[in-house]
C-alpha cells in the first residue's frame, strides 16, 4: 500500500523538531519517551499528548518511575495537513515543541500567553 504523504518522512520530521531545541534544552529533558503512533485514544480529538510529571514537578521522592511518555499522532496530521508537505512539518514540529513545552512544565494557559499553542 502506498504511503498517503510520501513527500514527507514523518519520523525524520519529528526528529529535526527534537534536533532544533538548543542543546541545553535537549539535554535537561530526563526520563522521557517520545513515540509516533497512528491515532490518539478513542475520543480524543489530539494530536499530540504529554502523560508523565513535569520537570518542575519532580523532587526527591521521583524515582524508579516509568518515563514520560509524548505521543505525536500520525493519522490526524497527515489528514489535517497532509495537503501540503511544508504545512504538515510545520505543524510536526508544532507538535512536538508542545508536548516537550508541557514536558518541562509549561501549561497551555501559558503557551496561550506565549502565542505558542
């Protein structure tokens, strides 16, 4: 079967986002899973997710905890944005930097603010 978006490598586009945060920012990031998978929970109308505790949650008693996890959902994307390659990695990248951004405790009241949602 072919590849609905094959002008765009979708995991490559994800790791150039991770790739584009300074390197500080890159190596504070601690106990965290990032995956791709196809659509979000039933229901969820997302297209990204952060479950874990925050960076700035965390204190002496985080230990011997799974990892965070940040999911990036592949279907609701490309069906979003798929029309145009440069959009859907636009919108990628716009996604991951989200989910990292409440990975390091920032909300989406404050993403709002920031004009980052």
């Amino acid at each position: 079967m072919d590849e609905p978006y094959p002008e765009v490598d979708f995991e490559r586009s994800v790791e150039e986002a991770i790739a584009s945060l300074p390197d500080d920012l890159r190596s504070a990031m601690s106990n965290l899973e990032l995956v791709i998978e196809d659509e979000p929970p039933p229901g969820m109308p997302l297209l990204g997710l952060y479950q874990g505790v925050p960076l700035t949650r965390r204190s002496s008693w985080y230990g011997a905890v799974p990892p965070d996890k940040i999911s990036i959902y592949r279907g609701p994307l490309e069906r979003h944005f798929g029309h145009d390659p440069a959009l859907l990695q636009q919108q990628i990248r716009r996604v991951v930097l989200h989910e990292i951004a409440h990975h390091f405790g920032i909300s989406d009241e404050r993403l709002h603010e920031l004009d980052r949602y």
